[in-house]
C-alpha cells in the first residue's frame, strides 16, 4: 500500500503535519484520518523561519526511518504528528502541551535549537511523555527522568578523540588553542580533563577571539575596509545547527560587514613545545590560522578538531593540514556498508545526500520504533522501553542510552589526507 504525507495549516505562522504509516506519500496534500492501530510519536521542529531549512532536513530523516517516503522502510507501523516550533521555546512548549494533551503521542521527537529545547523538554518532564532532544546542547537531559537526547556531545568527542591521541596513538604532551566562547572553553575545560585522564599532559593553552573564524579576505574589494563575516546564527553554546556555514551549499554563511577601525589583522596565538594541537573551532578559524599567521604554525604536529572542521573549505589549507584528525557524528562517503545503504535509499527519496541533521533524526526514531517494539505503548512504558535500550543497530553503530540518558554511539574519525577528507583507517 501507499503512505499518505498530509500537512495541515493550522496558522499563518505554524504548521502541523501528520505523516501516517499506512501509505507511501503522493505528494496529494490530502487529510487522513489516523490509521487504527498505529503508533503516535510527536516531532517538533522549526518548519519555518530562518531554520527552517534545517527542521526540514531533521524532518526528511524522521521520515525515512518511519517509512513514509519510497524506497524507505520501517517495521513499525507509526503516525507522526509534526508540530512547527519556528525555533521559538514559547511556540516548542506550547507543541509539546498539544502533542499530549490533544494527539496523544507516546512520545515527541525534538527540537532542534538551542533556543528551544530547554522550554520544550521543561514541559515533557511536567506532563511526564518522554521526549528525545536533538539539540547538542548540554544539560537537557538533567532536566528529568523523561528527556533522552541523540545528538553530538562535547564529551563523545572529547572522549574519541583523546582515546585516539592518547590510547591509540601514544602522545603524551598536548596544546589547546580556543575560542574564548562558550564553546570553546566548554571544550578546552572537556579536553583538558580528559588528557590529564588518560596519562597525558597540557602543557600550553592560548585563548582568542571570535575575530579570527570571521576573518574575510578583502583584497579584492577597492578602498574597502577589512571585513568579518557575521556570525548571527552561532550560538554561544556551539551547537551544530547554529554555525556559521550550513553543510548545504544553498544556505549562506552570513552577510559580510565592515569592522570599523579593524585596520590590522586579528593576532595569530602560536603554541610551541606539544606534539599535539586541539582547536575546537570552526574549519574557517583554522584556515585562518593558515593564511594570516604562521604557514608552518601546524609543521610537524598532529592537529584534532571538533565535527566543525568536517568541511569542504577545509581544503583550502590541505597542503598545511594534511594528516588532521577531527570527529563527527555521521560521514556519507563511508565505507559503512550500512551508511551507504542509507545514503542511496535517502538519496533516492528526496534526491540530496543526507547529512548528520538526516542522521541523528534517523537513529532517534529507531530508538523509538525499538522502544515500541520492547513494549512502550504509553508514555510510561515508551520512557521505560527507552532507558533499557541498549546495542541497538544505527547507521554507524550500536546505541544505548547511558546512565543520563545521553545516546552513547560510536563517532566517525575523519582526516584530511592527499587533499580531501577521509574516513580514518583504524
């Protein structure tokens, strides 16, 4: 049979789409009632506004995983009830009060944002229906018993990398170069505790200001003075989906702006002495570092990152950069044989590659369709069913949900190697 995808507007200003199991989509924009016998889960995501692009791209990898579109499949047979946030918290709570009050649902995938996700799981705790976060930002999951989370974390990636450096690799001596952000002192912090850990040492660590990521080259622009590139979608907490450059070519990075009495360029720190260097920033700050400081300031020593760096600009300093290491939560050009599977079976779908934002939607919903299927029919058997799961087959890997019900799933190490970015050979 065919899935139908209908979407409902409900306000000028938020939408509210079910997609239900039962037939393919046919793109008719038609009504269906709920088929008996299925299985509600809530999404709430921006579907409009300045994210939208980004709760459209999360939405695709919901689908996929529940078997909405052709040629995906799921074995459960689930209803979704998507609700538009706008990345707003008001509008994400006020969701998450009509998800369960109104539809229902067994549990609620989402948000996205930053912005929206503490408001939003504030109120699944209160109304006790579980609600699986996708937002990178820390601390949600304390919230209570009922918020789980399936998104990157510092600590998956601090903790990747140092087994890397320090278990794998053996180096013993470390520099952290960061932003003073709140993302890079949360990963200087994460780092640093880490290495010290595992028997290796800091011996050095410089500080600098978000005017080196946004450094933009204005020779070519006659009698103008030296831009940065404005960064208003980079939230002070880092999250993926508020950096700077989208992973989709058709989303710009920002508009440039003069920088009045910006008339020198930023200072490069320098760090001597370590056999390695971590830089939780941008690829844009390190390509920075390149090409308005030291050439060789990376000669001879191995360079970590953060899934920031896992973008094609990098290669603009390929030559300089030629061995970095740094992770990410999803790689489509894996020889996974399981993540190529998916990136054929999405690409054929919605005719684009999918990224981490597809990814981590997909492994979410999994764990819910697994939830289901251990016996989560209602908000409190789906939160029991979640906190027991454990070794469930994703994209890339096995996850569970660890003791703060964060998912704890294998990442991918990527390097830079011949001038492209590739897969680590472990």
């Amino acid at each position: 049979m065919k899935r139908l995808l209908c979407v409902v507007a409900v306000s000028v200003l938020a939408l509210s789409h079910c997609a239900t199991s039962g037939n393919k989509s046919n793109g008719s924009g038609q009504s269906v009632k709920p088929t008996k016998g299925t299985f509600r889960i809530g999404v709430v995501l921006p579907l409009s506004g300045k994210y939208k692009l980004y709760g459209e791209s999360a939405f695709h990898g919901i689908e996929c995983a529940a078997g909405v579109v052709d040629p995906c499949t799921s074995p459960i047979h689930v209803e979704l009830i998507v609700k538009d946030s706008r990345g707003d918290a008001a509008t994400a709570a006020t969701a998450v009060e009509e998800l369960v009050a109104q539809d229902h649902v067994m549990a609620i995938i989402g948000p996205l944002m930053s912005r929206e996700v503490i408001a939003a799981a504030q109120k699944a705790q209160q109304l006790q229906v579980p609600l699986i976060s996708l937002s990178q930002k820390d601390g949600v999951t304390d919230i209570g018993n009922f918020i789980f989370r399936v998104a990157l974390n510092t600590s998956s990636q601090v903790d990747t990398l140092v087994d890397y450096a320090v278990k794998q690799k053996g180096y013993k001596t470390f520099g952290i170069l960061y932003p003073t952000n709140a993302y890079g002192l949360t990963f200087r912090a994460a780092f640093a505790e880490a290495v010290t850990k595992a028997g290796g040492r800091v011996v050095a660590e410089r500080g600098y200001g978000e005017e080196i990521a946004n450094i933009v080259d204005a020779s070519s622009q006659q009698d103008a003075p030296p831009v940065v590139r404005s960064r208003s979608g980079v939230g002070t907490d880092g999250t993926w989906h508020e950096a700077g450059k989208s992973t989709r070519s058709s989303v710009p990075i920002g508009s440039e702006i003069p920088v009045e009495g910006m008339s020198v360029r930023p200072k490069i720190p320098t760090i001597k002495g370590a056999e390695v260097i971590f830089i939780p920033d941008s690829y844009r700050a390190v390509v920075n570092m390149v090409q308005y400081g030291d050439a060789d300031m990376f000669k001879g020593v191995q360079l970590l990152g953060t899934n920031r760096w896992d973008e094609s600009g990098l290669l603009d300093v390929a030559s300089n950069v030629d061995g970095a290491v740094f992770v990410d939560g999803f790689f489509a050009n894996s020889d996974n044989i399981g993540v190529q599977k998916f990136v054929e079976t999405f690409r054929q779908a919605y005719q684009i590659k999918p990224t981490i934002l597809e990814a981590q939607a997909y492994d979410a919903t999994l764990m819910v369709e697994k939830a289901i299927e251990r016996g989560g029919r209602k908000p409190a058997s789906m939160r029991n069913a979640l906190d027991n799961l454990s070794n469930v087959k994703g994209l890339i890997g096995r996850i569970s949900f660890g003791p703060g019900r964060d998912a704890e799933k294998q990442l991918v190490l990527l390097t830079v190697s011949n001038g492209s970015i590739v897969e680590l050979r472990k």
